[in-house]
C-alpha cells in the first residue's frame, strides 16, 4: 500500500457578515453609554469611531474579499436600528477592516466615510440621503449619486466627486480634489437627516474657506471658493460668485460662465478681458478668465485636457449606475490614476497662467 496521500483540507471562507453582525451589537452596547454622555455630536462621534475601530480591528482580514456591494444585509439592518452614531460604525468598518469598497443606498445616516483614509472608496447609490459625506477624510475616493449636506468637508486628501445634490462641497477642505458635476437647479430640496431641515436650493456653494486642494466645477454653482485661503477653483459651468474674499495665495480660473449675482461684493466679468485680479472685499487672489481664449496657449490646452478626463469619469460613472454590478464597475475605474492626473494638468497649467494670459 503506497504513501498515504496529503490532502488540503478545503479553504472555508469566515462568516464576514455574521462577524459584522457580532461587532455592531457589541458596539451597540457602547454606542448606547457613549450616546447618553454630556459631549457635543462631534465628541460622540469620535469617541463611536474609536470603539468601532478597537472592535472590529481584529477582524480586518476576514473583510478583505467582500464585494463592493457585499453588505447590503448589513447596512440595512442598521439602518432600521435608527442608531444616531451609526454612522461611526459604518465608517470603520471601511477604514479599519480589508474592506477595499463600500457601496450602497445609505438612508438616515448622520455621516459615512468619515475620516476616509487612502486606499478606500465609498460609493452613494442613487435615493442615498445623508447629512456628512467624507468629512474629515485624509484619502480614497467618494463617489456620490446621492443627496448629502456636505461632501469632503474638513477633508485633508482624497477625491471627492458629486453627481447627485450636495449643498456644501469641500467646506473648509485642505489637499483634497473635490469635483462637481450635478445640477443643483433640479434638486427641489435636500432634507438634512439630522434635524429634519428642509434646505433652500439656493444655499449651495463649493470649497468655502477652503484652505487648499483643487475644486472644479462643471455645472451650476452659486458660489466657489469664498474666503479661501489658497488652492485652486476651477469653473467651466455657471457661476454667480467666484473666489469672493480669497487670500492671494488662492487661484480662480473661469473657463465657463459668470452670471449676475445679488449680493453687494459681486463683480462683473467682462467678456474681452483676460486677466482680473480681484481686489479687497472682493478678494486679494489671482482670477484668470479663458473662456474666450481660443489660442493653444499650455494653460488653456492643460483646462481643456481636465475637463475632458472628468467627463470621461463622469460618463462611465452614469454609464454603469444603469447596469448590474455597477458598483464593482466603477469602483474598478483608476481613480488614483484619475486624481493623480487632475493634479499634474491643474498644478502645470498654474505655472503657465500668468504667461499665456498676460
């Protein structure tokens, strides 16, 4: 009788949503203590997320193969525990686990993808409602086709993109890239999840007292980079206001339209100009206006390409939301690559601004 053959005993794969299960009750447990303490939402907020974090930590590998859209059991079930620190929860289980995608229709959440951190990416399907997209993250990427109060506030790295209704993107954002598609005219209103606030269509703006980073905008915005304080806006949509009391260490580009605006600080673009420079009130930064430059000057061929690589995003982003799997699809797409290629064409066409516009 030969060798006894060795034989592998067959890989079984570890329950990753009964683990999940088990680690939100047992952070349920301190979410519920942390919930009742004398803080402001913001300290209860942080301290959920540590615990979270500490909870699931020792659980990170068993999360590394789930799909995009492998939770969707999981997300709702919270969501029907109406856990005002859900969202704390939600946000590690991304950001401290193998997860490498998390998508889905969020509904009721205070915030999700909170302190995003690179590497990761979170993707709001359409009917998504939330009051805090991404605040605070420091890398990876957000996709939203949702409604949220705010996308990439405080955000310190990571792309941020918007096809759906924000009233605040990248308020007070640092090196981050926060990118707009979405035309807010058509969003009736946008219910703040956690007072039940329904807000104004008018009261939308983008990188408010923005503190670096790059925002463009390629739809309808009353407002881009008010009191920033450096970075770069980027408008080829409609505008009201652009760069109203920005420091000089921040730069606006108009490669789209300026209209009228009903405030006392709103200057008048004129069509034949090509240099402005804002000052006061108005703002000390550096405004160029290309729209009408038809020349092959380096920085209007450099706004050209950028608009091109977001539609291109923007295109196969809206492409694959009408298909099956379509988090996985675009959830695959280069969005490092993508962000990357943002920066290298906004950080060369400021260099070549001054000379090609003079």
């Amino acid at each position: 009788m030969g060798p006894v053959e060795k034989r592998n005993r067959p890989a079984v794969r570890e329950d990753y949503l009964g683990v999940a299960l088990a680690c939100y009750a047992l952070w349920r447990q301190v979410s519920s203590v942390i919930a009742n303490e004398r803080e402001y939402f913001v300290a209860k907020r942080e301290s959920a997320y540590a615990a979270a974090a500490d909870i699931l930590s020792p659980h990170a590998c068993v999360f590394a193969s789930v799909g995009a859209d492998g939770l969707e059991a999981l997300l709702r079930q919270i969501e029907n525990d109406n856990e005002p620190l859900a969202g704390s929860f939600v946000s590690a289980l991304l950001n401290e686990t193998g997860l490498p995608v998390m998508s889905g229709r969020f509904r009721g959440y205070s915030q999700i993808g909170y302190r995003i951190k690179p590497g990761k990416m979170l993707i709001l399907e359409k009917g998504s409602l939330v009051d805090q997209v991404g605040y605070e993250g420091t890398g990876g990427g957000v996709v939203s086709l949702g409604s949220c109060w705010s996308l990439g506030a405080f955000s310190k790295g990571g792309l941020y993109v918007n096809l759906g209704g924000a009233v605040r993107i990248g308020s007070r954002g640092g090196d981050s890239v926060r990118i707009n598609f979405a035309n807010h005219r058509k969003q009736r209103a946008v219910v703040r999840s956690v007072n039940s606030i329904v807000l104004p269509t008018e009261s939308f703006d983008m990188a408010y007292r923005a503190t670096g980073g790059l925002d463009v905008n390629l739809c309808w915005e009353y407002a881009m980079g008010t009191e920033a304080s450096s970075g770069t806006r980027l408008n080829y949509g409609v505008l009201n206001l652009l760069g109203i009391g920005a420091a000089s260490e921040s730069r606006a580009v108009n490669a789209g339209r300026m209209v009228p605006a009903t405030t006392p600080y709103h200057l008048s673009v004129t069509a034949d100009a090509d240099v402005f420079r804002w000052k006061g009130i108005v703002g000390k930064n550096e405004f160029f206006d290309i729209v009408n430059r038809k020349g092959d000057g380096r920085a209007v061929t450099l706004a050209r390409e950028i608009r091109r690589m977001c539609f291109e995003a923007r295109d196969l982003v809206t492409k694959s939301a009408k298909q099956e799997r379509s988090a996985e699809t675009i959830a695959a797409y280069d969005w490092a690559g993508f962000e990357a290629g943002i920066r290298a064409r906004a950080g060369e066409m400021g260099k070549h601004l001054g000379d090609d516009l003079a």
